[in-house]
C-alpha cells in the first residue's frame, strides 16, 4: 500500500515496507515502483525501504515546464527530510541512480550510503553507448510499450498525457547531467557503483564516474544488461547488501586507495 506526501515541488506517491535503517529505492526514467519488484523483499527484510515515485512517473503527477534531475533531486531531499526525518541509504538505478549522486553532493548530511546503479554523469550523447538512442523517441513506438501501457495504468495525468512525459524526458536525458569529475569528487557518502557488463552506460564511463568518486567501490555483474536488478536479482541484492551492511576491507595491495583516509571509504 501506498500514499502521498505534498512537498514543495509536487505532490508525491510512495510506498513503504519492513524494518530498520531507512533506504529508498529511485527508479529509473518512464518506470514506476514496480520495476523493484525483485529486490523489495529481500532488502525489506533488513531495512525499511521507501519508494518514492518522481514527478512525472507512476502515481506522481507531471508539473509544469521541463523536467530536470535537479528537480527531481530538489523532490528528493525534501521527501527524507518530510518522511524519513533523517540520513538513509539511497540505491538508485538509471536516473534513480543520477538522483542519488546530485543528492549526495547537495546534502551529504541526509546521505549514508549510496549505491548507483546504471548511472551516468554527463548527458547520453556522451555517455550511453548508443549516443542518439533518445533523440527520437517513439512515444507511440513498440519499444516504449511496456512503459507506456504501465503509464497509463496509474498516471492521475491519464494516457494522453503520456507523449508529453516522453518529449520531457527525452529532452532531460539528451541534456544532463552535466556532472564533472571535480563534481563527483566532492561526495563524501560511501558509493558503490554498480553496472551490468553489456550496460546501456559504457563501462569506460562507468570507470570514470568510479575513479571520480573517493573511496567508491565498483561492481560489474557479468551476463547482465541495464536490466541487470531484474536478469540476476539474487546476485544484485547480494552485492547491495552487502555493501550497505559492511565496511570496507583492509586490502593488501591498494593502489587507488593506498592514499585515503579510512574516514572516506577507503582504507
């Protein structure tokens, strides 16, 4: 069951389940809660997991003008600090993924860990490895069916509204997030980055957000795509776990983090 929370930017749709530490679950562009379906139980069994859905998706209406991951940031802060009252563990995917990074550099005080999965830093010309994939979208296309037929399903916009979603989207993901390096280097929350071998986002940019993040550690499941949390569910929530629960281990040979300071993450 689920509910809405008015916060300043938009009146928000989320659902909650189990116990323990907070941790939100941040879905990916044109998806809803129920792409997490495979990972709700296993990580409501160690913590209370909230989902909220962002302005646009799901249950959570559009506003007016564009969207950006900013925004959708903006959402966010204000959802932990009106519902959770306090610092979670933030694990997003795709663009749940982006809004979990410009959350951890904007408030590092509402952020313990964070794991970003599929995510990227700088906008899809730059980093997918098929550049032009959202330059035209289809909103009425085969590939968008699922999507759009979920849309439509729970949208309180209602499914003419769905195209415009689409164009905003679009436009959002050609365009950001115009994240640096030096940018990424100011997170101080412990961040796995997590990415399917075969990822929409390319491992070398993948790497690049890793190596910019201090103390970050990285995760490439093989066989996977940027479906990875639904093609092997059981190992994906394995390495969140475990990496929400344990600290990092004292390496023999570390070469990346032979300078850090324990306090970041590192060893």
């Amino acid at each position: 069951m689920g509910e809405y929370v008015q916060l300043p930017g938009v009146r928000t749709w989320y659902e909650a389940e189990g116990a323990g530490d907070p941790l939100l679950l941040l879905h990916g562009a044109f998806c809803t809660n129920e792409t997490w379906q495979a990972q709700r139980a296993d990580l409501a069994e160690r913590y209370r997991v909230l989902l909220p859905e962002r302005r646009g998706h799901g249950r959570t209406p559009d506003v007016e003008g564009p969207l950006s991951y900013q925004d959708m940031a903006d959402d966010t802060v204000a959802f932990i600090e009106t519902v959770v009252d306090g610092p979670a563990h933030l694990v997003g995917w795709s663009d749940g993924g982006i809004v979990a990074l410009l959350v951890a550099l904007a408030r590092p005080d509402l952020v313990r860990k964070v794991v970003a999965m599929g995510a990227n830093y700088r906008p899809a010309p730059e980093s997918l490895a098929v550049p032009a994939m959202f330059e035209n979208v289809d909103p009425d296309g085969p590939e968008m069916a699922s999507f759009r037929e979920i849309y439509a399903a729970v949208s309180p916009d209602g499914r003419d509204h769905w195209p415009v979603v689409v164009g905003k989207l679009a436009e959002m993901i050609n365009t950001q997030p115009t994240l640096t390096t030096d940018d990424l280097a100011r997170i101080t929350a412990p961040t796995l980055v997590l990415v399917g071998d075969d990822d929409l986002v390319t491992l070398e940019h993948t790497i690049a957000l890793y190596r910019a993040i201090p103390g970050s550690e990285l995760a490439v499941v093989p066989g996977t795509s940027h479906v990875l949390p639904l093609e092997k569910p059981a190992q994906v929530n394995r390495i969140i776990l475990d990496f929400l629960a344990n600290e990092p281990v004292t390496t023999v040979l570390p070469i990346r983090r032979a300078g850090e300071r324990s306090g970041s993450g590192g060893t």
